[in-house]
C-alpha cells in the first residue's frame, strides 16, 4: 500500500464536485421522484429529509454525474452554517442528485474515503472555512477553496485502521441513539395511550378489556367520562393547572461565565428534540455570582423562554454528575409532592407544540411568561394510576438516561481523538487500547 504522502491539498486526493442547478419551479413533492440535496438537507453529520424533501422526475445521462454514491461526503457552501455543515450519505438515503451550492468530496486512490470523512468533520476544516470564506450576510465558499484545505496523508494502512477506530465509535453512538428512539417511542405511546387517548376507560366502557394491561392495573381506570374544561375527562380525574402542581417555576440566573472550573450552566442549545445535551453547556464563576436554592433536581423539566424558533423546546432532566443550574433564558418547572415528575415531564413535552405558541413579543426579542405556564390546563389521574404508569415508563426513561450519558461521553473521546488520529500524532495501538477501555 501506499506510504505516507505528508501534507498536501484537499483537491490532490479528492475529487470535488459542486452540484446541478436545479429550476426549483420544477421540482415534485417528497416520494414523487429522485431525492435532490439541496443546501437545506445538508446537516451537522448526517442529511435532513421530512419537510425539506424535494425530488427531480427523472434521472436522465446528462445528470448522471451528479448522482451521490454511498459514502459521498456533501458539505453546504453558503448560508451562516457554512464550513460547518457536512454529510456522509448511507444507504438509508437512497439514490440522491447533488444540487447547487453543495459539494460533493470523494476520495482519490491516496485517500481512503472513511478517513477522509473525518478529516473534514474535523473543526480544522470548519475553522479554515470560516476564516477564509466570503460574502457578509450570506457567506459562502467556492470548490476551489475547498481544494485548497491542506490535510495530512499518511499511509493507507493507517488511513484504514484510524477510520475503523473513529467509525467504531460512531457505530456505537448510534446503536446507542437507535435504542434511545425505540424507548422514547414505546414510553410516549403508553403515555398517550394512558392519559390522551384513554384507552383503558374506552375499552371498559365498551365492556372489553384493555389490550396489553393486566387486570390489576386496569381496575385502576373508570369506564366512564365526565365534562371537564378539558371536554371529556375519565371520572373522578382532576383538571387543574401546572402552577397548581408545581414547588418551582423560575427562570434562571444571568451567569458570570468562566472557561475553567465552575457551575455547569444549561442553555437553549442544550435542550433540543426532548433531549438534554450537557456537552454544550458553560461553566458559571460561583464566586462573583452565588446560585443558593438555584441547583437542579431530578425530574426538572427545563422549558426555552426566549427567541424565534427556540422558544417552547422541553426537556427533562433524568440524571445529574454535578451540580447544574440553567441561565436566564430557560425556565424550570419542578412538579410538587402531589404529582409524579415522570407524568409532569411527559405531559409537557405532549404540549410542547402548544407551548410553543405562548411566545409574547417582537421578533428577536420573544417571550414566555412564568404566568403562561403556569395556567395551562392539565388532567390529572388518581395517585394509584400515577403510581402505577411510574413502574411501567420509568425503566424506560432510566435506560434512555444512561444511553444518553453513554453516548454523550462516546461522542466526547471521538472528538478527542479525531484531530490526534487524523494528524497522525496518536500510535494506532495507543488508540486501541483507549477505545477499548471506553467502550467495555
């Protein structure tokens, strides 16, 4: 195999092409044709399809170049994500067509194309494209440029082997986010079987018994319903307020940010598709600014309080390692002795989409009041029904917890090694053994 090459230009051992320039009046709804990346699919790691799916009718010869194989790495080349955003497409993509203003990167002999993925998913690339790209409310990058990134090359062996090292951890990662999704889905499907849907009281209205639910459990639900402010409420429920069953409700503090030791500060970024990501959160200096009756608790559920497009993404905190407060721009609502926290966080993360709208204000400078929250509506169950729902989706939401925490700390050494493995400063079998000792 070939031997180490040294530091060289992007563009001496990739092929890099930017894509067609698809009349956009012409495209087809999602799953009426041939996928088109487009600059708005190109994501941090992977490629985004639901809304922003857009489809070309036909592949004819003269297209045929610009056609993505299964490893094609596809970087967005305007926009503010720009240099930051970076794809490589799998299998689950399917056949796809490379628009314009995306670049496609495939390796060239000398470059071994899963090391090369994780030279430009590195933030050396993301760097260099920040700092030498142009244009000032729409900045963007040209091919040129991007052949010009000057990277390392050492030998193929090593290319193979240090990929095999850093896609190790990523195929853990996302095993890991696989079955974080299959047990978010099973814990939100009884939920909303329990406490939206009703199916327990319908079923034994109706003189059945409810599936999947022993008869212990069932004898818990009433086979009727009442008209509450909520419209149709199972008897003998209550219908009463958040603020009513909560012991907190504030928004956080204005944090005296610090780069070394100090209080782990979450923030809006933090908080996305119900999860919570403490890798992106700061630290607060304790000294110039005290955080007493601030601190977290298990079952908090953290709500985005300020901002376009942020405002009303919930998460709940299943774990804490530290001590961990919020800023000023993320409210926390701590459920009170009467109400399990398990059933607080899932029901409003049922109403996020609602909580969403309570944003008050101009653009840019949206908010959502305490009073807000607090005075959204809520049914709740009997104690024993509560009781009973915590023994069935608390496991879950624990396992997902400690994926989360795994995957998290995963992604973190996969960061730490990336730039050593790729600049060749780490011994593969040095590398080995740390993989090995973080992932028995």
């Amino acid at each position: 195999m070939s031997s180490e090459l040294g530091k060289v230009r992007l563009g001496e051992v990739a092929d890099i092409f930017t894509g067609f320039a698809f009349r956009g009046a012409e495209y087809l709804p999602k799953g009426a044709g041939i996928r088109v990346v487009r600059g708005d699919n190109v994501t941090e790691h992977s490629l985004r399809w639901a809304e922003k799916e857009k489809c070309w009718p036909i592949v004819t010869k003269n297209l045929e170049p610009f056609l993505l194989r299964e490893g094609d790495i596809v970087v967005g080349m305007d926009g503010s994500k720009v240099g930051k955003n970076f794809a490589s497409v799998s299998k689950v993509d399917g056949i796809c067509l490379l628009a314009q203003r995306v670049a496609r990167i495939r390796a060239k002999p000398a470059m071994n194309q899963k090391f090369m993925r994780y030279v430009i998913c590195n933030t050396q690339f993301t760097e260099y494209v920040q700092s030498i790209h142009t244009g000032t409310s729409i900045p963007h990058i040209s091919k040129s440029q991007i052949e010009n990134f000057e990277v390392f090359v050492p030998s193929l062996n090593y290319q193979i082997d240090a990929g095999d090292i850093l896609n190790s951890l990523d195929d853990r990662i996302n095993l890991l986010r696989e079955t974080n999704a299959t047990l978010e889905a099973i814990a939100k499907a009884i939920f909303k079987s329990w406490f939206v849907d009703f199916d327990p009281v319908h079923a034994k209205q109706q003189g059945r018994a409810p599936e999947g639910m022993d008869e212990a459990t069932a004898a818990l639900f009433p086979d009727s319903f009442e008209e509450l402010e909520l419209g149709l409420v199972p008897t003998g429920w209550k219908v009463t307020t958040i603020g009513e069953n909560t012991s907190y409700l504030n928004r956080g503090i204005s944090p005296k940010y610090t780069e070394s030791r100090g209080v782990l500060v979450i923030n809006q970024k933090c908080i996305r598709d119900f999860t919570l990501d403490v890798t992106k959160a700061r630290r607060h200096d304790n000294m110039q600014k005290k955080i007493d009756g601030r601190e977290l608790k298990i079952g908090d559920v953290l709500v985005n309080s300020t901002g376009v497009g942020t405002l009303g993404r919930i998460a709940q905190v299943l774990s804490l390692d530290e001590t961990t407060i919020v800023d000023s721009h993320v409210t926390v609502v701590r459920a009170s002795s009467n109400l399990s926290w398990n059933y607080l966080g899932l029901v409003l993360m049922h109403k996020q989409g609602e909580i969403e709208s309570f944003g008050e204000g101009t653009t840019g400078q949206t908010e959502l009041s305490r009073s807000k929250l607090a005075s959204i509506k809520i049914a709740v169950p009997s104690e024993q029904v509560l009781k009973k729902f915590d023994n069935v989706s608390l496991p879950l939401r624990q396992r997902f917890s400690d994926n989360l925490k795994q995957a998290q700390t995963l992604a973190t050494l996969r960061d730490t090694l990336l730039p050593r493995l790729i600049s060749g400063q780490l011994r593969l079998p040095e590398a080995a053994t740390i993989l090995k000792e973080a992932t028995v």
